[in-house]
C-alpha cells in the first residue's frame, strides 16, 4: 500500500479558505476518512497557502466524477467502470457531499472522488501535466482537473473504499504507452540550408579609345550611345565625337 499526503482545513464546505495546515499521510481508509473529513489539498504550499506560485511537491493526483454530462445512467461513470479502465492501479474513492442526491433538479447519480498515490513531484509542471495527460484519455474527469492548486470540499459522512494495484497512475499511464509531454525528447531543430553563392557579376568592358584618348561613339539623339563606323570603299573609319552632358 503507497502513502500520500493531503492537507486540510479546519472547516467544511467553506469555498474561500486558503489555508490548508494539517498534514495527514494517509496509509489506510481510516486516515483518509479523517482527513476528508474537513476541505482538503493534495499538495505541500509555501505557508500552507494554497496558490499555484506556492506549489512546492506532491504525491497524490485527486479527481472528481460529478456524471454531469448526461441524463442517461447508462453512460455514468460508476465503481465498476472505473475499475475496469484502471484494473491494476491503486487508488481510493471517497464519496462526495452530493453522492445519490438530487441536485439542481436532475436525478440522484454517482458522484465521488478519486485519489491515486503517485510517485513524488517536485515540478508544478510536470504536475499540471501529468494531470492533463490522464484528463485527455479519460474524458470523464472533471474539467478543472489539471488545476495544481485544487481543494476538495470535506464529507463528514463520506464512504471510503480502497482499491488495491501493483501499479501506481504514473506508471499505469507508461505501461499503456501513453506518452507524456515531460518525457518526450525534443525533435532536433532542422538544419538550416546554406545560402547559394551570389552571383559573378563580370563588369562590362569600358568603350575603346582613340590615340587621343575620346571615346569613339555615335549617339542616336536619346542617350543610347552605340559605336558607329564609316565604311568606304578603301576601309574603315571611325567617327570621333565628343560627348556633352545632354547626351549622358
């Protein structure tokens, strides 16, 4: 039988309490059944003061099954239910204040909670995903449950069972291949390519020089410079003009 720890209050049913002072290490449906019996957390926080920025460590993962989804008792999540999607797990089940009882017009269901001893956390992280990661698979938790700073409120007339498992949650989920994000390697960074070499530019040869040292070129009366020549019957010659700046 794994031990985990739960902290409570004082009171019962009081929604703005903070403080959390008592610590029970719970190894028997005794023990839990006296600390549910007040609001309860299943973390150690900083001054007792329950606050996600105060999470210090935990080793117990709680959640709540309030079978809200439907109307048909067909589909709600009893014991039996649960037993056979956690068949080797240990875990408790504590009834909660609303259990088999009307409630906001709708007809009496199962509503409990679940309490699984876990292997300790020291990362509010690598808590909240744990809690996200069963969440996903297991639909029927509630939906606040990956919140590392939840309380439970107390039941003075709670029924308390203990299902024994050779497995705690952390390692049912790994058994079953369910990867969890804090595991995961991260996937290498892809290479970066290399750029291609610029381009070779070959500068275009300047325009050839008479003995003189002016440019031999004719201008078509629009900027373009083109180089001309005069051909005669005896041979070749080339028209030497000065250029102006109209003509640049």
């Amino acid at each position: 039988m794994r031990t985990f720890d739960l902290f409570h209050s004082d009171k019962t049913g009081e929604h703005y309490t903070t403080v959390y002072n008592n610590q029970k290490t719970i190894s028997s449906t005794e023990e839990l059944k006296a600390a549910v019996t007040f609001d309860h957390v299943a973390a150690f926080y900083c001054e007792n003061s329950r606050k996600n920025e105060n999470f210090i460590k935990s080793n117990c993962i709680m959640f709540d099954i309030d079978n809200t989804d439907s109307d048909n008792a067909a589909d709600w999540i009893t014991y039996d239910k649960l037993r056979a999607d956690f068949s080797d797990v240990e875990y408790y089940i504590v009834t909660s204040r609303n259990h088999m009882k009307v409630k906001d017009g709708k007809a009496p269901r199962p509503k409990f909670h679940v309490y699984f001893p876990i292997e300790m956390i020291e990362n509010i992280e690598d808590y909240k995903t744990l809690k996200s990661v069963v969440k996903s698979v297991y639909t029927y938790f509630d939906k606040y449950a990956a919140d590392s700073a939840r309380f439970f409120f107390g039941n003075p007339t709670a029924e308390i069972l203990h299902f024994e498992g050779s497995l705690s949650l952390t390692e049912y989920i790994k058994n079953n291949q369910v990867k969890l994000p804090l595991e995961t390697k991260p996937e290498p960074k892809p290479k970066k390519e290399k750029a291609p070499p610029p381009p070779v530019i070959t500068p275009t040869p300047a325009p050839p020089k008479n003995e003189k040292g002016k440019i031999m070129v004719s201008g078509d009366g629009k900027g373009d410079l083109l180089y001309s020549h005069k051909l005669s019957s005896n041979n070749m010659e080339t028209e030497e003009l000065e250029l102006s700046d109209d003509d640049l």
